[in-house]
C-alpha cells in the first residue's frame, strides 16, 4: 500500500447556520480550509465551496471522498426524492436545497458522505478526539441552536428522519417567565439555553456574561436536565459537550463544566449505577478535543467512512 492509499485526500464541508467551513486533508494535522458566509445566496455560496474544492486539486492529488455535516433538518434517505437537501429549515433563502446535488454536478464520480453537523462531529471525536475507543457516545453543541449527534453501538444514529435532541421538551422552573426563542415550542432546550436564547435573557452575548450572573444557574440546570434525559435514554459511555456557549464567558469553560455536572448528578441522583458516572463524572462530561474544529474535522471522518465503505463493497 503507498502512503496516498494509507492517507488518501478528502474533502469536507461543514455548512453551519453563520459559516461554511471548507478542508481539504487527511486528517486534523494537514487541514488546508476556506470559509464562506451562509448569509449569502445558496447557490453562490455551493459554486465558490465547490469551485474552492475543485481547486485544491493539483500538486495533492485528487478529492477520494466529501463528507458534508450539515445544519437541518436533512433528508438523509438515499431512496428519497430529496436525499442530500437541506429541507424545512426557517434559515433564509435555504430551505428544499439541494446541497448534495450541488457537490455531485462536478465531483459526480467521488463519494459523497452526507450527514447532521453534529453526528459528523461525533464521528470525528471517536476518530481523533475524546471518543476514541468508545462505542455509544452523544456529541452536543450549544451555540446559534442546540443539536445533538449519537453513536449507538458504533453507529451513527439516523432513524426517522435525525435525531433533534436540542428541540427535548424540557419543564420550566416555576419563576422563569422567559419566553422560548424557539418558534415551535414553549419550552425547549434551544429555546431556553442556546445562544440567542442567552442572549435575550440577558441582553448580553454568551462571551460578556458575568461570572455571578444568574443566567448561568439557569443555563446549566436546564443543561443538565437535558443530559440527563440523553444518558437515561441513550445509555452512552462519554457526553461531549461543544459549541460557543460552554465557553461560558466570564465564568470560563471550567467552572461551567463543574455546576453542570454538579446539577446532572443531583437531578440523576445516584441512580445511574456505573462508577463512569459516579467517580469519572470528570471524564464523562468533557469538551471536545478537537475543539471549534470538531465539525470540520468530523467532515473529513465522514469523508474517510464513506471511502472505507466504498472501499468493501458496502456503503449504507
Ligand atoms: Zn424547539
């Protein structure tokens, strides 16, 4: 096997709700990447990602694979009319498009992997990250919205149509009257905790919050609710929890982690029977390695699965 076969070169597209991030590499080591704004049309912003790909051919080589983490919802059925679009999001100008399609007009012969954001992200940390070696584990994100990816026994979790774990109906504590930013529920994890949420709570972005500001107390109890309900139903052996807003401004990413695994084991109350749970709360509640690259990167695994796939004859 020579090294280009050991190491091929993929591409990645991790379409957020502010930003594309585009790489192109093996892996986190040898990322070259490229952003484009979402604000922009949809099908100005899919011409420059792809052209921008096309373009990094050359001197590397060719793109073997893309993998594509995408914001949603998604149509992920490869029967389906619409697989590969992004559907019924509110987001402008972007709903029913046709982002698979977009990447296939020019790269028609190369694998393309296609998922949620947040189950890419999932597949990078098992690869690289705080998930390496597990079999069952639940990537977060809290930042614009709140999404959640899952491996169940090694498999990324799809279903009916994906998970939407950050949409859990959550109950509200007695005294909080702030109503939900999310327009389709009155009580939501991302309409109580996510970014936009923090900020109309507050009036302050999430980075210039104070240390001693309520909203925290809040923000992690409820957060903690959440993870709760995700360990009880999902039974997974680690949380990573990523995004802006667990950076948790001037309170700092560290003592966020602490009340909110402080709050997640009283609201369990001891009744999750594992030592990961009681002793190794530290390690069970954890940020992602890979850090703001989380996304990007679980493009690229995306990418790197579907080649391996491919590469036996299967592809699911
Ligand atoms: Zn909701």
């Amino acid at each position: 096997m020579t090294l280009d076969e050991a190491r091929p070169l993929v591409g990645a597209i991790e379409a957020g709700g502010t930003k594309f991030v585009c790489a192109v590499g093996t892996g986190p080591g040898d990322l070259v990447r490229a952003e484009f704004p979402t604000s922009r049309d949809p099908s100005v912003v899919l011409t420059s990602v792809v052209n921008w790909l096309e373009g990094q051919q050359g001197e590397r080589g060719v793109l073997r694979a893309i993998g594509i983490g995408s914001f949603g919802p998604l149509d992920l059925h490869p029967r389906s009319p619409s697989f590969g679009f992004i559907t019924s999001t509110p987001k402008p100008g972007w709903r029913n498009t046709d982002i698979v399609g977009a990447v296939q007009s020019t790269f028609a012969d190369v694998p393309v992997a296609f998922d949620t954001d947040v189950n890419a992200a999932a597949l990078g940390e098992r690869r690289w990250g705080n998930g390496v070696g597990l079999s069952d584990l639940v990537y977060v994100t809290i930042g614009t919205g709140i999404g959640a990816g899952a491996l169940v026994g090694g498999r990324l979790v799809h279903g009916l149509v994906h998970p939407e774990m950050g949409h859990m109906l959550l109950p509200r504590l007695p005294d909080d009257t702030f109503p939900s930013v999310c327009p389709f529920h009155g009580a939501c994890w991302e309409g109580l905790c996510s970014g936009p949420a923090l900020l109309a709570r507050t009036g302050l972005p999430p980075e210039q919050i104070a240390a001693d500001h309520p909203a925290w107390a809040l923000e992690t109890h409820y957060t903690a609710l959440a993870l709760a309900n995700l360990a009880l139903v999902l039974s997974p052996q680690r949380i990573i929890l990523g995004g802006s807003v667990r950076k948790a401004g001037l309170l700092g990413s560290e003592r966020f982690f602490q009340m909110l695994r402080n709050r997640f084991q009283s609201e369990l109350g001891g009744y999750l029977a594992s030592p990961v749970v009681a002793e190794g709360i530290d390690s069970f509640i954890v940020a992602p390695m890979l850090g703001d690259d989380a996304g990007v990167c679980g493009a690229i695994a995306l990418a790197l699965s579907a080649l391996a796939s491919g590469e036996q004859g299967g592809g699911s």
